[in-house]
C-alpha cells in the first residue's frame, strides 16, 4: 500500500514513527510538505501537484498531520485527496471542526458531552457578564485556534481576568473565556482513541507552577487506568466531531469527568512513552482494514 503524510515541519517523532510501523508493514509512507503542493481543481481530472510540476498518484491513503497555523490550506490540500478518492486517515471536515474550539464545544454541547463551562463575547462591555458566567476567578482565557497549550492564559483575580480578557480583545483575537477546574490540580488525562476505542491513555502532570498540562511544555506523563464512563465520554467526544483518530482531553472535576479538548493530530511521543503501546503500529493496521475507494460525502 502507498500512504502520503501530509506535513508542514520536519523531524518530528510522530512522522518518524509513522513512517517506520508503515515500512515495517510492508507498506510505503511518504512525506508530502503541504506548502510545496498546489492543486487543479476542476470536474473532469482534478490533480495534486508537487514540488514543481510532478502529480501525486496512486496514493491508497493519506494521514493528514495539519499544523494549527496551516489549518486553511492544508485541509484545502487533504480535501483535494478526497476528491480523488483517497481515503484520509481523518476527514478535511471533521479537521476544522477539531481545529477551531468554538466550533467543537458547540458540537459536543449538542450531542450531550460534559464541558467546563465556557462563555464567548464580541463588545468588551461583556467582559464582567463573562467572567461571572464561568464562576468568576481564577478562570482560563483560550485563543480559539490555539494548540499545545499556546494561547491558553489562567487569571487567577477579577481584575487579571479583566486586564487579559481586553488584552486580546485589543489584538483582534477570537477568545473562549472557560470555568477553571482546580481540582484537576493540572492534571489531565489524554485518551487516545482510534477506530471508535480508547487505545491508550495517560495522565499528564504540569510541570511545577504551570497549570497546563501539555507534553509539549514539560509535563510529565504516565499510563493511567480511566474509568468505563471516562472510556465512553472519549469515544462520544471522538464520534461527535467526526474523526477517526483523536486525542481526547479529560479533567476529573468534583461532578465527574469533563471533555476539555479534541484533538485531530495528536502526538504519538508522549502516549506511547507513557503506555508502553505502538500506537503508530496501531494506525497503520487500522488504515489497511479501511483504506478503499473513497468518496467525501460530506460539505464544507
């Protein structure tokens, strides 16, 4: 089989491991970079040129590995793929829905998911009205396309809230103000889900004062046993917004288990450090049993 990895960096442990469990299966994995590409869109015979001029043919799968600040093109790229049949390890559409917070708490808000409580405004007039509607401070200030825990801020008062919230209201930003759970104590717990399963999960422990905790920012990780409710809620999460893999994040509050995030594209490092697992191995045998002509029935 010939599967391409849509990328946009080089040399990252996700891509390696990838790419390494797709040979050891017999297959051949190759790096596409999503900004070198550019595509003929038109009814008759639609193509994905690369480096130059050369087309990109026969793929029998594509793993679309999409940075944040590649959201637009890149899912424009992955969903060119779909229309030439090629089944995409993640969908373009279920993609955006993951990429853009608001978007997929409103989603998961409807199908019933338990979230922290989460309040959105345009005029700074509404600054107070938000503050008290999350349960005031300490509350946490989210850039709507953020990612690894980059432009996620903690106001621990009123008044750091306020001076935050108009911060970003200056630089134009699109802003999720969200309940902050202290008795996560910053700690979560990251599901990996492929296939409709929990493959693998861990808690993730912040690094020192540092309330977020990400990999990707020192925390520490470890294999975790989640709980039967916690393995549904991480499986809904995963089904609502569309995507066949995902990382799912979990906090444990005082009225049970929340949905924080869901991830499209998420790392591999610290899940498989963690468990001890070969989720690569895993995602490659999940794309034999599904890859086949392929048609995108969904729209944008």
């Amino acid at each position: 089989m010939k599967i391409g990895m849509l990328i946009s960096e080089q040399g990252l442990y996700s891509h390696r491991r990838l790419k390494e469990a797709a040979e050891a299966r017999g297959h051949t994995l190759d790096l596409i970079n999503m900004t070198e590409c550019y595509v003929c869109i038109n009814a008759i015979n639609p193509q994905i040129y690369y480096q130059g001029n050369k087309p990109i043919k026969d793929l029998d799968a594509v793993i679309p590995r999409i940075e944040h600040n590649i959201t637009f093109f890149g899912t424009a790229i992955l969903r060119q793929f779909e229309m030439l049949g090629v089944y995409p390890l993640n969908n373009s559409l279920a993609v955006i829905r993951a990429r853009d917070k608001l978007r997929s708490l409103q989603i998961l808000a409807k199908h019933n998911i338990p979230l922290p409580m989460t309040g959105l405004a345009h005029s700074p007039k509404d600054t107070q009205n938000l503050i008290d509607l999350v349960g005031g401070a300490p509350l946490v200030v989210k850039l709507v396309e953020g990612t690894e825990g980059v432009g996620v801020v903690l106001a621990e008062t009123g008044s750091a809230a306020t001076s935050v919230i108009g911060a970003f209201k200056q630089l134009d930003a699109n802003i999720l103000v969200q309940e902050y759970i202290k008795e996560s104590k910053g700690r979560d717990i990251r599901c990996f889900v492929l296939g409709g399963k929990v493959v693998g999960a861990m808690e993730r422990i912040a690094k020192g004062d540092e309330f977020r905790a990400n990999f990707h920012l020192g925390a520490e990780v470890r294999k975790i046993k989640i709980t039967p409710e916690e393995r549904s809620l991480a499986v809904r999460a995963t089904k609502a917004i569309g995507l066949d893999v995902a990382g799912v994040d979990l906090l444990r509050s005082n009225h049970g288990p929340l949905v924080l995030e869901v991830n499209a594209s998420p790392g591999l490092e610290g899940i498989e450090k963690a468990t001890g697992l070969d989720i690569a191995d895993m995602m490659i045998a999940h794309i034999e049993k599904n890859a086949k002509p392929y048609t995108n029935k969904n729209t944008a």
